[in-house]
C-alpha cells in the first residue's frame, strides 16, 4: 500500500466517516451505506478507494458483501506524520537558533558602534 493512496482516502470526509464507523467492528456494505444521502454506488465508489488504500477489507458470504478496518495503512501514515514533525521540528529549532544568533550579533555592533560615536 502506498502513503499516498492513504492520503487520499483519507482527503475525503464520507471516507472518513465510514472508517470512523467500520472501526467499532465489522458492517455489511448496505449497513455502512445507509446514513449517508448518496446513492449506493457513490458509496461503493468511496469503499473502492479505502480498499484501494488497503484500509478496508472486504469478504463476500452469499450476497452480502462484509467490510472491516484494516488499521495498518492509518499506523503507517502516523509513524510518517512523526517522522516528519520530528525532522521538521529540528530544523525549525535550528533556524530559529540561527535568526537569534543573528539578531544578538546585530545588537552587539550596534551598541559597539554607538559606544564608538559617542566617544
């Protein structure tokens, strides 16, 4: 599964309502349908792209078809976030770090300098 295809389920509010429901258990497709003023196939559409992403699971018995939350792609894309928080939060400190540096360097000439023309 790809970060990217998880990004993207996750883009979409009806898909994020239907994994916020699909994570108190196992639903038929018509169950997890039925809340929502779209067609069953716009619905359907939604599920192919969360399968897609490998955030849902799907079994067939019979006629009706079974979905599930598949957590693993949503862990993925938290350990990311972390990573790049982490890395982005570093660099930040850094720069900042770097820009007060600067400015008490600055500050320093230029009481230097004022302390030279008043002389």
């Amino acid at each position: 599964m790809d970060l990217d295809d998880t990004l993207i389920a996750l883009a979409d509010e009806t898909r994020r309502s239907i994994l916020q429901r699909l994570s108190g258990g196992e639903a038929r497709v018509t169950e997890i349908a039925a809340p929502y003023p779209i067609s069953l196939n716009s619905v359907s559409k939604h599920i192919r792209i969360l399968e897609r992403a490998g955030l849902v699971r799907r079994h067939v018995s019979g006629r009706d078809h079974f979905l599930s939350l598949d957590p693993k792609p949503l862990n993925d894309a938290a350990e990311w976030l972390v990573k790049s928080r982490d890395f982005w939060s570093a660099r930040l400190d850094a720069l900042e770090a770097a820009l007060r540096a600067d400015d008490a360097i600055a500050v320093a000439k230029k009481s230097s300098s004022s302390k030279r023309t008043r002389k």
